[in-house]
C-alpha cells in the first residue's frame, strides 16, 4: 500500500517548489500575477504532495459550503418568463439568506443540459439542492440522486416505484381544485367546464382529478388539454366553445390559462359571470386582480413553498452536521414527514 | 518542516478506516447509506491522510470546473423583474451551453450579502465570473478581484485610479445619446427634454454626457432625474412639465422611462409627436412596440453583449488553460482589448 504522512502544509509546498508561502498561497487561490514558470513549479509541488489548500480541507470535513443550489426543470426562458418561477424564488433567496447561504441557480437551455446540471452538483459545489418543474420521464431526479446531494423537491414528485425517501413541497392541487368546482356547483352551473395543465406534471394531473372527483360524469367535451399559459388558454377556450356552446362555467388549471380563457370569453360575446363564471388557480399577483373582471381563484402561496423547501432543506443539513449522520435521518417522520402539503383558500373576486 | 509522502490513495484511506474502498467513495462523494460510526471513522482518516478525491484534485490541477458564475449587483427581485436582466442572461446562457460551461446564478437579496459572494467565488467553485450592473461604490468589484476569479464585467466600471487591466463590454451609450439628441434637434426641436437614468451608473452618466454634447446649452430645467423604471419616468415627465410647459422633445435614459413619460404626456393633454417628440434608449421588446404610439428608440444588441461577455471570459480561460499562463496574458491588447464597446443604432418607429 501506498506511504502516507500527516496533511501536507503550505509550508512544505512552498519548500518542494522554492517558492515564498506567499507564492504558493497566490497560486493555488487563482490569483494573478505570478509568473508561469514559478506558478508551474507550485502546480506541480501541490500534485506530487496532495496539498489540499485549507478552504478546500475544511468543507471535506464540515462538508459546507453555506450554498445551496436551485434547480428549475425548464429552460432559462421559461424561467425567466413565468411569474411563478420568480415567487417560489423569492421565497427560497429570503429563507436562504436569512441563513447566509449563497442561492446558486443553475440555468439551462433545456432537458440536454441536465447531465451538465448533475455533475456540478455531483462537484462537491453546493450542500443540497432544491429542484422543481418536474416532468414526467424526466431524467434529473436520477442525476440529482446519483450526484448524492440532499435534495429536496418543488411538487409532489411522479414516481411509480414506491419510493416513500423523497422529501417534497406541494400545495393540495386535487383538494383545491375540488373547491373550486365545488364553488362553481354551488352557483347552479350545470355544464361545468375544465382546461388542464400540462399533464406530465403532477400539479396539473391532481388538479384535473380534483374536477373529476366533484363531476365524475363530465364528458371529453367538457375538457380542453392547456399548458399553463395564457396563450394555451385561449386555444383551449375556443375549442371548449366550438365543442359545447351551452357551457356555463370553466374551471382553469392556473391563472395564466384563465386569462386567456377570460380574452376568449370576451371576444365571443359572453359575458363573465352572468353567461359563464370562471376560477383559476394560483392567486398569482398582479395577473389575477389584472384581468377583466378580476379573478376568483384557488390561492396558493407559492413563495411560502419556497420558503418551506429552502427551510426543510437547511433543517436536514444542520441535523445532519450535528449528528455527523447521514441526510436520511432528516427524512424519518419524527424530523419531517417525506411530503409536506399546504392547504389552498379559495379567493372570492368578480369572475364566479 | 512537515514530513510528507507520495499522495495518499483512496486504498490507504479504506486501510486506514477499516473500511471497504466502496465505502470511502460513497462517503467521500456525500452518497446516503453509510452508517454513521462509519462514516465518521472514514472522515477522520481523510482528514489524517490528507486525501483528495479524485474530482477536487483534478480540478486543482488543471483548475476548470466547466462552470461560469453571473452575478448582477441588484437584489434577486430586480433581476427578475426587469426585462434588460433576462436578455442579458439570453445572450450569456446561449453561449455558456453552446461550451458546455454550467451558468451558475449567484442571486442575493442586497449589497449586504456581497461579501457571501465573494467568498463563493474565492471557494474554487467557478472558473470565471461575469458581473454586471455595478454601481458606484459598489464593494462587489473589490470583492471580485479579491476573490481571483476571472472576470468580464458588462458595462463599464467607473473607477478613477486608471486601472487598464479590466475587461469589459459596454454599448456606445454616449454615441447613442448623441444620435438621439440629433435626430430630434434635426426634427426642428429647440426644447429638448433629458429624463436621466441612475447617474450611480457609468450608462446613465454617459448617456447625460451624450446629450451635453449635442445640447450644451440646456439648462439644469430641461433635465431631470429618472431611475430606469417607468415610475420614475412619470415622475421626472411630471417635474419638466411643470418646470417647462413648453418644452417640444424628450430624450428618456431608457425605453421603460419613456413609457412611463408618455403615460404623463397623455394625461396632460399632449400630442407625440406633434407636440413633443420622444426618444428612449435600449430597444427593449415588447415595451418599445407596445407602447402608445410605438417608440423611437436608440437600439443596443443587449443579447449580444452577453454572448460577448461570455465569449470573452471562455477565451481568455482557454488560453489560460492552454499556455498554463495568467489570465492576464488574455487581456493583452492582441488578444482583447480591456473595454470592448457595441455600436447603437435608432430605429424609427412614430414617437419622433
């Protein structure tokens, strides 16, 4: 086997490299202005030893770094562009901060980029991850498992193996979206209509069974595939018209899509509430006092899951630096139960 | 001096712990599973040994983690509300992956978390960083530089000490500013109006300077001060109106701060362009189509500085990497010149 010695010290790299500690302190912090023959001899002085430099040494043994990362399973456009995205940030960059751990998001251009995404986080960069927008089939949850980052996820996660060590945020998509039908019944409509999500994300799939939950008989007429924008929503809306003119309410997978919806409504010559009253899903400000008429919507508080992920998430960590245990004893149900659900309130504006 | 040996292997940290070479690696890399008395008798022989795993070590030599840092001095609720953040992080996201570089998102809630990012930076977890949006005193620069990293800055920063050695890439704002003031100037206006930007920033400074230029003579009533938002713009177009009722032209700092100006111009009655002529600066879509009329505006290619920024930082690391020179040898005026500056160009549409 291989002679091993104490930790080599800056001291005896300087010594092997005849340089000055100063040298190689320079040198192997990336600063500038060494020369090259002199920053070579450290480089190779710092690999025939294996100094580790002390920063490096410390979080090898704390394993801390105070970053964690945040990853969004959409490209960065969508990122950028989505209003929800933006919430949920603000919520983890508050709670994060509040315990100065640097927020490190990592952008993509799309679902290619992701292997990129699990080597970083496999890099020993950040001490968890927090990682939302999933999509069925989508291979990061494998890469964020196999980097062996502690993770903690945005929605409830679509997995059919039995997995029960997943620790997740969601808010109560299916009991909400009952509410919201519920309300709509409660008005007398009869042919209640529903835009869907994207279904390959769990959100929009417990919604659209939470409708289907309080009107078991609604047919395929009754409901329209949208993708949580507002653009789909007006398609869908046209298709809903075309397909059962006679509908007398709508209930829409998320704001976004219902102002769309609302656009569609408008331009059809019915009018909202008295023809065909409408919720959405969100409460996402300012979009849902914005429309015309404002919008009753199902309220969920997005920033607070935010909150709730980065806070679990630094919860397990601290656990786990004190116990010097491993993260899953952060995931038994004395610590936090695997899936933490917030209740959803439905707000009461203009449209239903 | 310390005693010290070849570096020590993966074998001798298993030897030394007791333990399976499986079981190091599973530690060493933060997988779940390993008991806890384990894991600890694992961590306290790395630490005796001094090891380094693999990928640390690796990354010390050849020092490329593949990974870019973007930082912007603005709290995370800016970057992701104003439209110039996203466009820029088009432009640098595109290039990044177009390298198969990691874009890492360093996001804070104020200048006070600085010193946080700072000290991610100097922690060896990016090759390189592009910062933006300095502002004058700003710590961040300093922090930067401490940190050694590599750095492109978009926009010029303004520091007096006659510092040459920074790289940055900059839009022509003065000339911009200028053709501005010209074309309205050469409308036959004699009022012209400049609603100014943050003068905290080297753009908004440069785009006064530009104006000066052109109108040397414009009295201190004929500028106010504006923000880069459109609130201020309709603040700064309500103080000149009431200063100067018949001024005949506005040249606003950028196109959000028109918006806001046109907004006021419209409540108090005047006709654009008839009465007064409006030019904003930035061409940012959709706002400068979207507003009312469409807006005249000095257009500056913000996705295209991005891309150069990262263009620029990928460059000087490659060539970094490849002579195992300083970075510094990438800013030599045959490789880049420090400050690289984008012309502008004013694109019609119907406010002037």
């Amino acid at each position: 086997m291989t002679e091993t010695g104490p930790r080599p010290t800056l001291e005896a790299v300087a010594e092997r490299a005849g340089v000055s500690r100063a040298t190689v302190s320079r040198v192997v912090n990336g600063a500038h202005g060494v020369r090259d023959a002199l920053a070579e001899r450290v480089r190779r002085a710092v690999e025939e030893l294996g100094y580790v430099p002390n920063h490096a040494a410390r979080s090898l043994v704390t394993r801390r770094h105070q970053a964690v990362a945040v990853v969004a399973a959409e490209p960065e456009t969508r990122v950028f562009a989505d209003p929800y995205f933006a919430q949920q940030l603000r919520g983890i960059s508050k709670e994060l901060t509040a315990h100065d751990n640097q927020l490190v998001l990592l952008l993509t251009e799309g679902r290619e980029d992701h292997a990129r995404v699990g080597r970083y986080l496999a890099g020993g960069h950040v001490d968890g991850a927090l990682v939302f927008s999933l999509h069925l089939h989508d291979p990061l949850p494998g890469l964020v498992r196999s980097a062996g980052v502690p993770t903690v996820f945005g929605g409830r996660p679509d997995w059919d193996d039995g997995r029960d060590d997943v620790v997740y945020v969601d808010s109560d998509n299916r009991g909400g979206a009952r509410s919201a039908v519920h309300h709509l019944a409660g008005l007398g409509r009869t042919r209640i209509a529903h835009i869907t999500g994207p279904l390959d994300q769990t959100s929009a799939a417990d919604r659209l069974a939470g409708f289907r939950d309080v009107r078991p008989g609604a047919g395929p007429g009754l409901v329209a595939r949208g993708d949580f924008t507002s653009g789909g929503g007006e398609r869908a809306m046209r298709e809903l018209l075309d397909r059962c003119p006679g509908l007398d309410a709508v209930f829409a997978a998320n704001d976004l899509t219902a102002a769309g919806a609302l656009r569609v409504l408008r331009e059809r010559g019915r009018r909202v509430p008295d023809d065909v009253a409408v919720v959405g899903f969100d409460d996402m400000l300012p979009v849902a006092e914005q429309t015309d008429p404002p919008l009753t919507t199902v309220r969920q508080d997005i920033e607070g899951m935010g909150r709730l992920m980065a806070r679990l998430l630094l919860r397990g960590l601290d656990r786990r630096a004190a116990d010097a245990t491993d993260f899953d004893a952060a995931r038994t149900p004395t610590a936090a139960p695997p899936g933490v659900v917030l209740p959803t309130t439905l707000v009461h504006r203009s449209t239903a």
